[in-house]
C-alpha cells in the first residue's frame, strides 16, 4: 500500500514539475483578480451571525440565572 502511495506521489509531481509555470509570472491578471469586497462580505456575515447568536444566548442565559436568583433571594416581592 505505501509503495503505491509513493508511487502515486511522484507521479503528481512529476505532472506538476512537466507543466511549468504560467507565463507573465504574475499570480492573477486583474480580470481575474477575486473582488475584496467579496471575501471580506462573507466573513462579515459570518461575524455578524455569531455576534447575534452569542447575544441571544446571553440574553436568555441572564433571564435563566437571573430569575433563579430573584427567586432566591425574594426579589420578586420588590
């Protein structure tokens, strides 16, 4: 099974190595270039997600344990 592996593996790279590098030698043209505005959205998104869910989750942890110490302590008769 190992021998197949490295078999396979220099395989790959001599593919890798026979195709060469792109001419220009420049990473991306700026028509392919991808928009920051795009990655930064979806992780903002994400942020904007996870700050949500962590509020409520806060919010409805404070009611849980806030109400069990008014009980408590007999606040309710405030």
């Amino acid at each position: 099974m190992r021998d197949f592996r490295t078999a396979r593996m220099l395989e790959i790279l001599r593919a890798a190595a026979r195709t060469g590098r792109k001419s220009g030698g420049v990473a991306y043209t700026p028509s392919e270039a991808p928009a920051a505005g795009a990655a930064l959205g979806g992780c903002l998104m994400r942020f904007v997600i996870l700050a949500m869910f962590l509020l409520l989750v806060f919010f409805l942890m404070l009611s849980l344990v806030g109400g069990s110490l008014l009980q408590m302590f007999g606040g309710y008769y405030l």
